[in-house]
C-alpha cells in the first residue's frame, strides 16, 4: 500500500499569506494519479486538483499544484477566508488511499 | 445538476450489518463508476472500494475485501454499500463519490452527503 505523508499537520497563516502543504509519498507515483481534496467541518472532500497540477472545474487560480515522483505540494498563493480547511492528498496508482491530512487555520 | 444523495443515520450494534444507499441524479448513472469511502471522526478519508456501475463489477480495498459488498440498481440509479460484522471502529461517515475519468486521471468530482454509521452495544 502507498503511504502518504502529509506536512505540517496543522499550518497556521493569516488571510493574504502563502501557504505550502507538502505530500510525500513512500514509493514512486505518477503524477496523473496525484490529487488535493479540501474538506471544511461537517462537508464531503471537494476536489481541488487531479493530475498533480490541473485545477478541477471552478477552482480559483490561487491554487495550484505540482510535484512528482514521491513529492507532491500544493499552493495557496494568497489565503481567502474561506480557504481556511483541512486539504487532503489522494493517490490512485496503486489501491486508493489518502493523507492524513493539512490543517490550515487562522493565525 | 449532478447530484448524489445518501441514506440517512444508522445505529447498529456490534456483529450486525449495515447498508448505505446513494442515489444519483442529473447524469448517466451508468456512465461513471462510483466510489465509497469512509472517515472516522478527526482522521483522513479512507478508500472501500469502487463498482463499474454499467456491469456491475468490483474493487475493494483489501482491508475491506471480506466484509464490504458494492452493489447497484441502475433502474433506479442508486448503489449500495453493505458492510457486515459491525465493529465499535467502524463508527464513521461514509461516502459515495462519483468517479470521472479524465485520461488516466480519476477525480472524485462529486459527493455524497455521507451517512454517519454509529456502532454501539
């Protein structure tokens, strides 16, 4: 099973600041099979990004997404209010399995 | 508009089964597999398996292979999930998601609401 380590566990920024979450994988993944969910309290994940960087449909340009091999990031450029959530990464190229998970909150 | 909506709450008790219902609307049902993924409170997604929605086919984790069963009604746009021999650890939010596949990406482009399954004696 492919593990994915996400880091930090919790980021702590206030609206307008960068932020940079990390997913290292424990073996090699293509990067089609690389993607970042967003989950605030009490909803489903929503997609953010597939493919390690292609934005899915109306997701803001602030986050973008690269990496390849077992290092995977994903950007927030400048932090909105509403951003403020847990971000997971997923892959799928061997079974499926999830990080553990970012949070970023309020500073 | 695509929309995929799960059966309510359950509360079982330890050995039982449950089954979770997710019907969809707005898009060919047949067209796209569907996943189920579940999340115990505080901690990360974790994958169950999925079913080819157009032949029934499946694929399960295998940590779930024993005891989860992936089915579907496609005259009624709903698939199910059944997971037996309760445990207290299976507590948790279960999820169906659409799988669209975009070259050999998969994106879990929409979700169920989820459906909290309690276990407790």
């Amino acid at each position: 099973e492919i593990v994915l380590t996400q880091s930090p566990g919790t980021l702590s920024l206030s609206p307008g600041e960068r932020a940079t979450l990390s997913c290292r994988a424990s073996q090699s993944v293509s990067a089609s099979y690389l993607a970042w969910y967003q989950q605030k309290p009490g909803q489903a994940p929503r997609l953010l990004i597939y493919g390690a960087s292609g934005r899915a449909t109306g997701i803001p340009d602030r986050f973008s997404g690269s990496g390849s091999g077992t290092d995977f990031t994903l950007t927030i450029s400048r932090l909105e209010p509403e951003d403020f959530a847990v971000y997971y990464c997923q892959q799928h190229a061997s079974s499926v399995t999830f990080g553990g998970g970012t949070k970023v909150e309020i500073k | 508009q695509v929309q995929l909506v799960q059966s309510g709450a359950e509360v079982k008790k330890p050995g039982a089964s449950v089954k979770v219902s997710c019907t969809t609307s707005g898009y060919t049902f047949t067209a796209y597999y569907l996943e189920w993924v579940r999340q115990v409170p505080g901690q990360g997604p974790e994958w169950m398996g999925s079913i080819n929605t157009f032949s029934g086919d499946t694929k399960y984790a295998e940590k779930f292979q024993v005891r989860v069963t992936l089915t579907r009604d496609a005259s009624i746009n709903t698939a199910y999930m059944e997971l037996s021999r309760l445990k207290s650890d299976d507590t948790a939010v279960y999820y169906c998601a659409r799988r669209y596949q975009l070259m050999s990406s998969w994106l879990f482009d929409y979700w169920g609401q989820g459906t909290l399954v309690i276990v407790s004696s």
